[in-house]
C-alpha cells in the first residue's frame, strides 16, 4: 500500500527503499520525476505545476540519486558542461552531476545531501540550466526575451544583451503588468495555441538600474552564471505580481540609440525570425531534426505583427509608451 506525500502527485511507499516519485508540467512539458530526495522534488514543485501520475505522455523522464558520502558544501562553483553528439555532461560541485541523453531523452543525476537541500541553487541555476539542455528536445524552445502580461496576454520584449529588457521589465512590472520573464522566456505549443512560459528566478538587473529604481539601492551586485556582475531581486518582494504562463499577443524587438527619441516601426515576420534564429546554439547532427520543432515554434511567436521599438529615453517613458501600444493595438 502507498502513501501520498503532502506535495501533490508524490508517491512513497512504506516499506520497500524505492525513490519517490512525481511528475510536473514544466514548459509546456511533462516532467516524471524519480528520485530520493524530498527536498529535490519540493522545490520543483514550486518551480512547475505538479500534476496527478497517470498514463498521459511523458516528455522527460528523470531519475535522481542522493549520496551521503559526497562532502561539499556552498558556494558552489561554477558548473561545467562538455556534450558529445547527443550526450551532455554537466557537473555542479565536487560529486553532484547530471548526465542528460537528448535523444531518450532521459536524464540521470547524483548530488550530495548538501546541494539536495540547496532549494534557491535548485531555483536559480540547476532548474533553468537543465530545461535550457533539454528544451529542444521535449519541444520547448527558450528564446532570448523578455515577457510580461497585461489582461492575460502576453508582450515579448526582445533584443540583443544590454538593450535594457529587463529594466523595462522591471519598469512594465510596476505599472499595470504582471511579470513572467526578463531575460529568458520558454515556448510551446498545443492545439494550435502558442504559450510563453518563466520560472520563478529572480530577475537579473545591470548595476545602473539603481538610478531609475532607488528601491534596489540596498541590493548588491554579485556575480551572475556567466561571471556578469548583476543585482538578483525576487520582484515579488516590492509589490510585482507573477503571471506563470500567458499566450504572447504582441512582438516588440528593443534597439538604443544616442537621439532622445522614441519611435515604432513594423517588420516582417520573416525578419522577425532571423533576429531569433541567430541566436540558436548548434545542434549536432545526431539530433539535428529537432531544430524542426524549433523553428515551427519560432514561425509561431513571430505570427504577429512584429514592431521595433528604438529609443534613447528612460526606462519609465518607453514603459508609458509600450502600455499606451498595448492598449492601443488592442
């Protein structure tokens, strides 16, 4: 006879040592989950929706493992990926590791009791670092951009690194929107509907976004994953709202420029697509029918009227002016 834990979907049987189980909607995919850790599957119950164990399709099937006789203890170090066609290595402390098969796809992990128990590190680094492995693979593509959602539909704010997203993110956020990325947003497909997805990450803001938001004056820069020194904040700790999912209604590409203007000008769908897949990381040719998936769902999110919005203004303007482009584009 089994017992079900207090997280939703959690199986755990009395007598025999097996691994707990669950399974979760993470992306628009479904995640199962097997594993020795009450802590692992806490935090990604958090982090995805947890769904009831049935006979539906898995997407991802995930075993992980807990060795008590791996010592190591935070701050971890910075991960370390290598990839041979369809395998990927990634190792994120002395012992803890996952090894990721992309064409299973299947992923198998070991940690220590320390890093099992690291539910922020689970948050901010391992949980988005392993859907950035796997997307492609289970049909999910994150895409560079920002999203945020007004009266259940979403705006994607894209651009190259530095174009401000996530400053007008924050920015949007405080007037009217409720926040679901700023820097890296998943999408999905289903019946032919097309959803954008975020994880509860903190958002990433450069240093100088203290000028515009003296709130964050007492949050310290601190090295990001890719050595970026950056502000991490929680928006929900200063009133910002979350929306976990939302089907994307406009497009707007962020360019700066030196002129203190701020002007709207329409492209095609076509240029559209080759600003985002510019972006695509290569695929090894084992795999190489998944970039298909990739595509189609890129043709998706730019099926719409696509804008580019350059400005040399502050923050709090453009914000003004994308909500009046929201409500006036209906």
């Amino acid at each position: 006879m089994k017992t079900h834990d207090s997280v939703r979907g959690v199986q755990q049987p009395d007598k025999l040592n097996l691994p707990m189980r669950a399974q979760f909607l993470a992306a628009g995919s479904v995640w199962r989950v097997s594993c020795s850790s009450r802590e692992i599957l806490q935090v990604m119950g958090e982090a995805f929706q947890p769904l009831d164990q049935g006979d539906s399709h898995v997407d991802l099937d995930i075993s992980f493992r807990i060795d008590p006789t791996l010592c190591e203890t935070p701050p971890w170090p910075q991960p370390y990926f290598r990839g041979l066609d369809h395998m990927v290595y990634a190792a994120y402390g002395s012992g803890s590791s996952m090894l990721v098969d992309l064409q299973a796809p299947r992923v198998i992990g070991l940690f220590s009791v320390a890093m099992a128990q690291d539910s922020s590190y689970w948050r901010q680094v391992l949980l988005p670092v392993l859907l950035g492995i796997v997307g492609h693979a289970i049909s999910v593509t994150p895409l560079h951009c920002a999203c945020l959602v007004r009266n259940g539909h979403g705006l994607v704010l894209a651009g190259a690194s530095g174009a401000g997203k996530s400053t007008l993110a924050l920015c949007l956020s405080l007037n009217g929107f409720d926040y679901l990325s700023d820097d890296c947003t998943y999408f999905s497909r289903s019946d032919l509907h097309l959803h954008a997805w975020g994880l509860p990450v903190p958002m990433k803001l450069l240093p100088d976004a203290v000028r515009y938001f003296p709130q964050l004056s007492a949050s310290p820069a601190v090295p990001s994953l890719n050595g970026e020194m950056a502000i991490h904040l929680d928006p929900e700790t200063i009133g910002v709202s979350r929306a976990p999912s939302c089907e994307p209604r406009w497009l707007v590409f962020i360019e700066r420029t030196e002129k203190p203007v701020i002007e709207f000008s329409q492209i095609t769908s076509e240029e559209a697509a080759s600003r985002f897949v510019s972006n695509l990381e290569t695929l090894p040719p084992c795999i190489s029918g998944q970039r298909h998936h990739q595509l189609a769902t890129i043709n998706a999110v730019v099926d719409r009227e696509c804008w580019v919005l350059r400005h040399g203004v502050t923050p709090a303007v453009v914000a003004h002016r994308l909500l009046e482009f929201c409500e006036t584009r209906g």
